[in-house]
C-alpha cells in the first residue's frame, strides 16, 4: 500500500486529538486471554484479549456459486518453484543471489520464452545479472532486460507437461531508504542505519494469461503493479559482516544454518525478509493457531505501548479477517514488521508498517497505527491469498482493504465509526470512478480518493444494496472461488448472482467507469 499520508499528519493530528480526547480507549471485554512474550532475556508477560475465531462458514443467504463468465478464461498458470542461495555482505549492503528456478508448463501450449518481473528495478546500478543457465548447465545468451522486464529465451519450446530448469546468477546493490515519501516508499527493498529489507529483490516468473500471454506492467510512479502467480520458495541467506545480535523476520518454517538462516514458504506471491540487530520482538497466537510475532525498535521515549498495540491489533485483526471472509490464514505465521520508511508495505506472510506510526501513536486506538496495521494485515487476503493485477485493477485489492479497516472498527471499537468514515475518508472528499487504473494518475492524492475512499464507499453501498449476509456471503465466494488466482473484475462481480448483480446497478453507475463489468468480452487488450 502506497499512501501519501504525511504531508496531511499534522493537520490530521489535530483531528485526531479532538476525536480522541474524549474517547480513550476501553478495555476489550473479549474471551480467550493471549500471551506476549519478549526476545529471551525481557521480563514481559501480558495477557491481551481477542476474539476466539468462529468456524468459518458462509453467511445465511448465501446464493448459489455462479458460472464462470466468458469474458476471461481461467488461465492455468505453470508451476513455479524458486530455491535461492544468497549472501548478504551487511558493510556493504550488497546481495549475491543463485537462484534456481522450476517452472513446469501447464498453460496447454509450448512456451517460447520464460518473462521475469524485475520489481527491484532492472538498472545496472541496482541488479547485474551475471549469467542464465539451464538446469543441465548449458549458459543462454539470449535474454533481453528492458526495465523491469527479463525475457529469456529458451533454445527450443517448452512443450506442455514439460520441466524447465533455470539458473540465475546475479548481484544487488541494496539502496539507501531515501527521506520523504515520493522514493522513500519503496524503502521495502532499501537499508537504513539499522535495517536491511529485501522486498521485491529477486526475478520473479511473470504472470501468464492464456489470451495476453506474459504479463510485466511497465513501473509507474503511483501505486503499485504487480501481477504475481504463487509459488513455492526455499530461501537460504548468509551474512558476512554481520553484527551481534542479527536478527531477520520473515514467514514460513525458519532454520538457523551456519552464519544465517533457511526459509520455506509455499504458495506465496514472494518471499521477503528483514534483517536488524536491533529487533525486539513481540509473539502471540490466536485461537486458530495462527502466530503473530511483531519485529519492532526499542525506543526509551516510547516504551512498549506501541509496539503491544499494534501486535494486538495484527492478531485480532488476522482473526477477525479469518471468520468475515470465511478462508483460513495459510502461512503460519504472520510477520509485522516495524519500517524505516513512510506507510506500509503488504508481502505474503510479512507486512510493514512505519515507524512513523509508532512514534507519533496517541495511545488510543482511533489512530494511524491502528489504521495502517489492520490495512496491511487484510492484504493477507487481497493480494496475497486473492492477486489481482494491481496496475490495471487496484480496486480488487486496495478498496477491499481499506473497507476491512471498517470491519476492524465496527468489531472491536463500533463508538469509533463514525470517526473512521469521517478521518480517513470524508475529510478528503474524495471522488473519481473507483475503476481507474494506477496509469490514470500522476500524484498521490487524486489515485487515493478514487480507490481507496471511493472504493470504501462503493462497498459500502453494495452491502445496503444486499443487506449484510448476502454481502459478505458474496465477499466469502469471491475468496473462497479465487483462492490462489489473480482475480479480474469479471471474477468480483461474477461472484454476484444475477439478481444481485442487478440489485447493484445503480450503485455501479455512481461508483464505476465501465457499469456493466459483466459485458466487457471483447475488452481484452
């Protein structure tokens, strides 16, 4: 999530401390007693409240689950597997990367080509690819990067059914989180003083459509544009140089190996990590058996209030997204990470949050801190669980979750909507079709009121138009229907039964560029 927030904090600061002064925070009154515990060595041991999570079936009024429309065939995308040998030198901030990659093709037709997406940005000062092998070691010179664009070529086509093997050798140059926002932002793969992160650091398969065929959006200033298939990752990285103390969040099952860790984590988007030695951490569990651990930088200013905040956010929300949307969190563990950059940033299994927000927190829970955490946490099932191609189609991901920010509030602190649709969406008055894509916009604030505050609206009005069950039964459809896929338009409102889809007219025609989602057959690029 790509949100300009900080130019407005401190007007909205003083918005804040009127809605908050009188409405300090109550004690949960919620079952189910949880622990905090500390890195070993603190004396902490706090009993938070969350909800025990009910078991997760539809709604009453479900409809029936509809036929797939027509407009976009269900693409069958190749297996992908990853398995990456890197050695991160933390003087240097450098990255050398073997990565193996297996891709079996299960598209139905011979694949003539193999595309990466280079998120980290394919220029020479950041990503030197050495060389391209093949799994039997043969070194393939005919690969082109334009942008963030690798294309390889491969010497004869991959028939379907067939195994493809690959070899990536490559080096990092790991840049400084740069200040302010309009860079700063993508400080997910950057390092500060105190912190390595590695977001977005390694070629990933493209996304292949079986009409477009792959799929490597151009980078754009605004929002982001991924379009990324799961895959299974094996992810070893050592660190030379490194300082006492290193620690690294990352999901998945984590093994210590000699100078550094092993990580396995299946049916991904990516794999990210963060590296600091000074991370303290905070754990707990929900009643799902999900682990929450929150990696965090100790501040004498602060204290732990923060940082207890947002772990208790992070787990009640993850339980609360869980029950709602009626899909089981997959991974594990989920990993908050406190970051050095502005806003947050969603991964599978890992999400940031800014340090900005914990230290300018106000104690109470009608705050960014509590804003920003449940938003990231909710992209556990808007983009990681449920993709979407987030150029064209931001809406798919982002005004869902900002609308979970909603649920958050109306579940654990309902004397606070009102302030929520007053603070994060009236105060902008926002407006624009909620359709848009991010290459619609060149600034921040004009992409944000169009698909994240006009999207909460949209949602908003569906569900008066459907009445709660038949909303969220529709919303556990959706998830529950493209579990695993990137999802188009078509598949949200496809969702919808008929009649429902009819009930909704009016609030399309207010809130969308193309009204009759369903009608866009020959729409394809």
């Amino acid at each position: 999530m790509r949100v300009h927030r900080l130019v407005v904090f401190l007007c909205l600061l003083v918005v804040a401390l009127l809605a908050g002064s009188a409405c300090q925070p109550e004690p949960l009154s919620l079952p189910t007693p949880i622990h905090v515990s500390a890195t070993p060595g603190r004396d902490l041991a706090l009993e938070l409240p969350i909800p025990s999570r009910e078991p997760a079936t539809p709604l009453p009024g479900a409809t029936p689950t509809p036929q797939p429309t027509e407009s976009e065939p269900a693409a069958v995308q190749p297996e992908i597997s990853y398995r990456l040998d890197a050695e991160l030198d933390w003087l240097a901030r450098t990255v050398a990367v073997d990565q193996q990659v297996e891709l079996r093709n299960t598209t139905g037709v011979p694949l003539r080509e193999v595309v990466f997406a280079l998120d980290m940005n394919g220029s020479e000062e950041t990503f030197r690819l050495k060389r391209v092998l093949t799994g039997a070691g043969l070194r393939l010179d005919n690969y082109t990067i334009d942008g963030t664009q690798l294309t390889v070529r491969l010497p004869q086509p991959l028939l379907p059914g067939g195994l493809l093997s690959l070899q990536l050798v490559f080096d990092l140059a790991i840049p400084q989180i740069r200040a302010g926002y309009r860079y700063g932002h993508m400080g997910y793969f950057g390092y500060s003083d105190r912190q390595v992160n590695l977001g977005n650091w390694f070629p990933l398969v493209a996304y292949y459509h079986p009409i477009r065929g792959w799929i490597c959006p151009q980078p754009h200033t605004i929002g982001e544009q991924s379009v990324r298939p799961v895959a299974d990752f094996d992810v070893t990285l050592r660190v030379t140089g490194a300082p006492e103390g290193l620690k690294a969040a990352a999901p998945g099952r984590v093994t210590e190996e000699v100078d550094g860790w092993r990580f396995v984590l299946p049916r991904a988007r990516e794999f990210t990590v963060s590296v600091s030695d000074r991370f303290e951490i905070l754990s707990t569990s929900t009643a799902s058996g999900a682990v929450v651990e929150l990696y965090y930088f100790p501040d004498s200013d602060r204290g732990l209030a923060a940082p207890r905040h947002a772990l208790v956010t992070a787990a009640q929300a993850l339980a609360l997204f869980e029950q709602r949307f009626a899909l089981p969190y997959v991974h594990g563990r989920l990993i908050v990470v406190e970051g050095d950059f502005p806003d947050g940033m969603e991964f599978s299994g890992l999400v940031f949050v800014s340090g900005d927000w914990f230290r300018a927190w106000l104690g109470i829970p009608n705050d960014w801190l509590t804003l920003i955490t449940a938003h990231e946490v909710s992209h556990q099932w808007w983009y990681s669980a449920v993709g979407n191609d987030q150029g064209t189609d931001p809406y798919l991901d982002e005004a869902l979750a900002i609308y979970s920010e909603l649920l958050f509030f109306e579940r654990y602190y309902p004397e606070h909507v009102n302030w929520w649709w007053n603070f994060r969406v009236g105060a902008y008055s926002p407006s624009g079709f909620v359709d848009a894509s991010v290459y619609d916009f060149h600034s921040p604030r004009p992409y944000i009121n169009a698909v994240y505050l006009q999207g909460a609206r949209m949602l908003q009005a569906l569900r008066d138009d459907l009445g709660d069950a038949a909303f969220f039964a529709w919303l556990q459809r959706y998830a529950a229907q493209m579990h695993g896929q990137v999802a188009t338009p078509d598949d949200f409102w496809g969702a919808l039964s008929s009649d429902e889809y009819a009930a909704t007219f009016e609030t399309r025609a207010r809130f969308l560029r193309n009204v009759n989602v369903l009608a866009r057959s020959a729409d394809l690029p």
